[in-house]
C-alpha cells in the first residue's frame, strides 16, 4: 500500500501584477518518493517551488502537511515543518567551516554558549550518511569542490527536521561522476523515508532518478506520471 501523501497542493493560484505566473496547480508527494517537476522555462515550476519552500504565498488555493491543513507563509514555516531546498549554487559561506555552515543559525547551545563538540559529532554523523569524511567538519566551505559544497548543503538541509527536500538543478554544476554521488545519496534518502521534489530539464536524469514526474506548462499542472 502506498503511503499517504506527506504534502497536497490544490488549485493554486499565483500572480505578479497582470504576469500569472500559476493558472492552476494541483501536486502531491509522498515520502520515500522522488517526485520530479518538469517544464519549459516559464511553466511555473520555480514559483511552485517557492510556494513550498515559504519564499512566497499563492493567491488561492490549499496546502496539507501529512494531511493537515497549513499555512506556508515563510521560509521559517516550511523549516519547521521539515521542508528544506538546496539550490544550484550552493547557498553557504566560503569563509565559515562545513559544520558553522551546518549550524548557521541554530546552533547547539548549551549554559549559554555554543557546543561546538556536539555540534561537530552531529556533523560528523551527517557526513557519514552521505559518504564523506569527518575530516571535512572542520574543512573551511571555501576551500572545497563545488560538488563537495553542495552534498554540504544537503547535510545542513538534513541537520534539521526533513521530511520533504527540494533539490533545484541540482546536476546542472556537477560533472557525470559526480551526478552519480548525488543519485546514490538522493536514493539513500528516499529509502529513509524522505520525500524529494526533484526540479530538472534533463530528461534523461529525470528517466534515471525519478518515480513520478509531474509535467507543468503555461502556468498550470498538466498531469503527473510513473516515469
């Protein structure tokens, strides 16, 4: 038996001005699943992405959370839902070490001051869970390969409580190799349970990583489908 759906979006609607930018949406994920979302620039997919992730509001329309009515009106309420995005460039600070990038802003404190060994085990532990190094803990984010920072990135998404995780273009700075790592790692995470909304215009890996796609055009949702 399939799972119920961890997240429903229906009849969402999105302007800007007179520009719409979402006719009509309708989209449902479920955990342990990689949902890919496809379309030709211009279809909706980043303002439907937007919509998920809190960086905007739609106009009209609904959203339920493990089937919960909700209210995403900022990126602090999809956080705390467990809704994470780890964009094409990767969103960290060069200067700053992998586990002060991890913990940016909430941080382990403990009598007033930051932990900074438990925070380190705690990274130590997410690296692992993605095949890398403890070593790199303390590796200034500066100093480390672009498909390096980003598995950084989806460590920090998963440093929080992640039920749903977003991955934006995620193989368009990656060689082929390293796009492997990263199907290794996002099939790691659906098999735990998370469910990924993967956002792509290469087909192929859409063929290669995805268990449904769904297929946007004009603004609207036009059918979602095994792959």
């Amino acid at each position: 038996m399939p799972e119920d759906p961890r997240l429903t979006l229906t009849g969402v609607v999105k302007s800007y001005g007179a520009v719409k930018a979402i006719r009509h949406a309708d989209f449902e994920l479920r955990p342990g699943q990689v949902h890919a979302l496809v379309g030709e620039n211009g279809a909706g997919k980043s303002t439907l992405i937007k919509i998920i992730s809190g960086a905007t509001a739609p106009d009209a329309g609904t959203l339920s959370y493990d089937g919960q009515p909700v209210s995403i009106t900022s990126t602090v309420d999809a956080i705390a839902l467990g809704i994470a995005t780890v964009y094409q460039e990767p969103q960290l600070f060069g200067e700053l070490t992998v586990a002060e990038n991890v913990f940016m802003g909430r941080e382990i404190v403990t009598r007033g001051r930051v932990d900074w060994p438990a925070q380190n085990e705690r990274v130590v532990g997410l690296l692992a869970s993605l095949d890398l190094p403890a070593k790199l803990t303390t590796a200034t984010v500066g100093d480390l390969s672009v498909a390096t920072q980003q598995q950084v990135s989806i460590a920090k998404a998963l440093a929080g409580k992640c039920g749903i995780l977003i991955l934006d273009e995620p193989s368009a700075i990656l060689t082929d190799a390293e796009i492997e790592v990263l199907f290794g790692i996002i099939r790691r995470l659906a098999d735990d349970g998370v469910a990924i909304i993967y956002i792509s215009h290469r087909l192929d890996e859409v063929v290669k990583i995805a268990d449904q796609v769904t297929v946007m055009r004009d603004g609207s949702t036009i059918g979602t489908y095994p792959v």
